[in-house]
C-alpha cells in the first residue's frame, strides 16, 4: 500500500457523520479512481490530505506541484467547478486545469507560497480587495447547477446542530430571511481565513468554494467578526472599500450566523 492510500481513522469519521455509512465504499475504491486518474492526466501522487468534504492529493505533473481533489457527493464538485470556471479570470481564486465531474474529481494548480491568512494574519484593504474580486458580473443561467444561498444556510446550520449546537433556531430564521432577500451574486459560502492562501506577490487567493446563488455580503461575515476596533467600526471601513457592500445587511449576518464562528 502507498503512503497516500493510509486514511487516518479520524478523517473516516468525519466523513462518515458528513456522508452516512455509504461513505466506506467511496474509500474502497478510492485508491483505483486516484490512480486511474493520475494515469489519465499524468500525475505522480505525492501525499494525501483533506478536510471534511474531499480528500486532496499533493502531485507533480511536469514538474509542476498540482492538487487531485475528489468527493463522494460529485454535486459538490459540480457545484465548485461552476464556480472557479465563473470566476477563471480572477486571479485571486485557484484555477481549475481539469475535472471529472460524474467521479468528483478536480485537478487544481498550486498557489505559492500558499499560507493561510490565518496563519499569516491580514488586513482589512487585503480582504477588501479580495472581496471585491469575487463580485464577478452576472446571475444564474439556465444551466447553473448552483442553489440559492438559502440552501448553504439550512446547510451550516443542520451540520451545527448534528454537532451538538443548541438554541440556534432564532438565529437560522433570521439567516433565510436574509439569504431570501438582498442582491444576487455568486457567493464562495465558505470565505474564512483558513481558505484563502497567500499567492504570488502576496495576493490573497481563495480556495475551496461552497458556491451558492445570493447576497454576496454573506462572505464578509468572517472577515469582520475580529479585529481592532468595534463590530460596526470595522464593517464601516470594509464597506467603504467594497462597492455594493451594504454595512446594515453585513450587520444583520453577523448576528445571524455569530454563534457559528469562531
């Protein structure tokens, strides 16, 4: 058995509680599909890793460090590649080169040096800027297989309370009022400091979208819950560098979905 065939009992588990039982077939098959991949686009897998929702292999094709990304719901993938494709121009969202969507696969290049904002820390005009990237003209089309943001809200908040998390129904209620409500714009759903990299010349670059049709303002919420200075201060400031941002609406999620952060 390779090194990156080795699944630690821990990420099963999580997957498990986010997939249901029907997730231990996924993982016996895995290491065929990974390989019958990375023979297709000329990969040498290197390491495995991941989070709740894929599991991510490092790979070099060409001499290049590349990601192999694959989920056992392909509607995930479906749904994140709609949204990188939507967003190919915008060089602060990592680049799509392939996919294989009926198996949940997608091949993603690398950012450089790639380390997390929460690591590294930020700046409100860094973030600004970021957010004002990913405000890419258009709507929905006929073809989007991508859901209203109402349906990303039930979704946080479902998987909250499957974790234990109580007196949160206040709170959720507000969160659909809003998400049915305000503009229409592409939405990344899960925008925290954990999921933006530092790129080239320290651009911030984005990575692992939950996209959803909504109020793009949903993704500043992580942005401004801490930081120097006051909740309102703050959103103020963020709103005066972002176009479009509207500091009540900002306000309103912010209390809605505060007992999901942190």
């Amino acid at each position: 058995m390779e090194e990156w065939e080795r699944v630690p009992s821990g990420v099963r588990e999580r997957f498990g509680v986010r997939f249901g039982a029907q997730v231990a077939g996924w993982w016996d098959e895995l290491p065929g599909l990974v390989g019958e991949l990375a023979g297709r686009w000329g990969l040498e897998v290197v390491s495995a890793g991941g989070g709740g929702t894929s599991r991510v292999f490092r790979c070099v094709r060409g001499g290049a460090v590349v990601w192999l990304k694959l989920t056992p719901e392909p509607a995930i993938a479906r749904e994140e590649a709609e949204a990188l494709r939507r967003w190919a121009a915008v060089p602060s969202v990592v680049a799509l080169l392939a996919a294989d969507l009926p198996a949940g696969a997608l091949l993603l290049a690398d950012v450089r040096p790639g380390t997390t904002l929460r690591e590294l820390g930020w700046s409100l005009p860094e973030v600004a800027a970021l957010l004002r990237d990913l405000r890419v003209p258009g709507g929905p089309g006929a073809d989007s297989v991508l859901r209203p943001l109402a349906h990303r809200v039930g979704f946080v908040f479902d998987l909250a309370e499957r974790r234990g998390r109580t007196g949160l129904a206040e709170h959720r209620a507000a969160a659909l009022e809003l998400a049915a409500s305000g503009p229409v714009g592409l939405v990344h759903g899960d925008l925290h400091p954990s999921n933006v990299l530092a790129g080239p010349g320290g651009r911030p670059v984005a990575i692992d979208p939950r996209p959803s049709w909504g109020d793009p303002d949903f993704d500043a919420v992580d942005w401004v819950l801490t930081g120097p200075g006051g909740l309102e201060r703050r959103i103020a400031d963020l709103a005066a560098l972002v176009p479009g941002l509207s500091p009540e609406r900002l306000h309103a999620w912010c209390r809605a979905l505060a007992p999901l952060t942190g």
